[in-house]
C-alpha cells in the first residue's frame, strides 16, 4: 500500500552538529522525494527533492540521499543553525495514485 | 502579495454547526489541494482539483463538501461539524497534475467544541 516510514519523531541536536532523517517507502514505482519544512504557525515549504536517477542532491548544508534498491532516502543537514528548529516531513510520490504521501514528521530542536 | 492564501486562520466553534474555509491562489497554478494535519501532525490528503475538477477524493466524509468557482479557489464546507474535526487544514496548489511541487497556504486551525 502506500506509506512512507520516517524516523526519528524527535530530533535534537547541538547547535553546529549534523542532524539525519530517514525515510522508506512501499512502492517500487515512486520516483520523486520531496523534503518539507514547517517552521511553527506556517505551512510546509519545500526545501529540497530527489528524483530516482540520482543519488544524491546537495543545495547548501542540506543533502538527500536516495538508496532506491532498499527503498530508503535520508535528509542530511550539516552545521545546523538555530532557525534549522522546525518540523522536517519527507514524502513520496506514488504515480499509481497520483498523489505525494507524506511521513509522520521529525520535530528537529537545535541547542544552543 | 501572498501565493496561497486561506481564511480564517482561526476558526472556533460548536459540534453541529457548519463552517466553510476559503482558499484563493495566485501563482496561475492548474491544481488545487486540501491537507488534514491533526494534533500529531500527520499531513494526509483530502482532495485534489485540477481545473476546477475534482481529480482526488480520499475516504472523507460526506460532510466535507469542497467547491472550486475557478481555477484559482478552492473552498471547503464542512456540515454537522464533529470533535474529531479540530485539525490544521492547509490548502496548497501545484502547476499542474504532474507538477510536483506543493505550495502550501498557512493553514487554518479548526476547534470544535
């Protein structure tokens, strides 16, 4: 079926230190992973997406990483900053509903 | 100059009554959507239009009625509103079907009492 596994719920990291989000996903077909971030009282926003002829995308201190044989994609983001707090949401696309499924969601807290 | 845009950000009300959500874009996009995010956050889809027809319609009840006049607006009327109503319903809009890109409004809390 559909569904999209994302792990940790909850994430809190020092600030400067490096923060990682996995995800999986069901359907073999799926070739679009999007990473959303929701910053308190907003709506998600895009912040960087993966296709599965590629590996791997940098933009920045962030990166995806897309492992399509074991179905598992992961957001790296690198010398976090305080305003990288907020709730990180992968997704996929599943071309057989025409539609994005979305993860549970990571809470992603940076210490100062 | 807001891209998408929804009112009321804050909706209060009683079990039983009806309440609407208006939702307008303007990024000249083809495709409309409404996302339901409960108290644990979870972001699951409702329904699509493209071209003000409904091309999605998740298992919702009959309750929720949404309505798209044009391209650029898709509302959402919900009857005989319930406790298990209160969420955050977003409306977002993408270029097209296979557009892939969700542009999210900033959503509008619903309590139903």
């Amino acid at each position: 079926g559909e569904n999209v596994e994302q792990h940790p719920s909850t994430l809190s990291v020092q600030e400067g230190d490096s923060a990682v989000i996995k995800c999986t996903y069901s359907d073999s077909a799926s070739n679009y992973f999007p990473w959303y971030k929701q910053e308190l009282g907003k709506g998600p926003q895009l912040i960087i997406d993966i296709r599965s002829n590629v590996g791997e995308k940098k933009d920045q201190r962030i990166a995806v990483t897309l492992n399509k044989t074991a179905k598992h994609f992961s957001l790296h983001i690198t010398e976090t900053q305080p305003e990288d707090s907020a709730v990180y949401f992968c997704a996929a696309w599943y071309s057989s509903a025409s539609k994005i499924i979305f993860g549970s969601g990571t809470r992603l807290s940076i210490r100062p | 100059d807001t891209a998408v845009s929804q009112t009321p950000k804050y909706l209060v009300t009683q079990m039983g009554n009806d309440k609407s959500i208006k939702c307008e874009q303007n990024l000249g996009h083809d495709t409309m959507y409404w996302y339901k995010q409960d108290s644990k956050k979870f972001l699951k889809i409702m329904f699509s239009y493209n071209n003000k027809e409904l091309i999605i319609n998740e298992t919702v009840p009959n309750r929720f009625s949404p309505k798209s006049p044009d391209k650029a607006h898709l509302n959402l009327h919900i009857n005989s509103l319930e406790l298990g109503d209160s969420a955050v319903y977003f409306c977002a809009s993408s270029r097209g079907q296979g557009a892939l890109e969700l542009f999210f409004g900033e959503g509008s809390r619903l309590t139903v009492l």
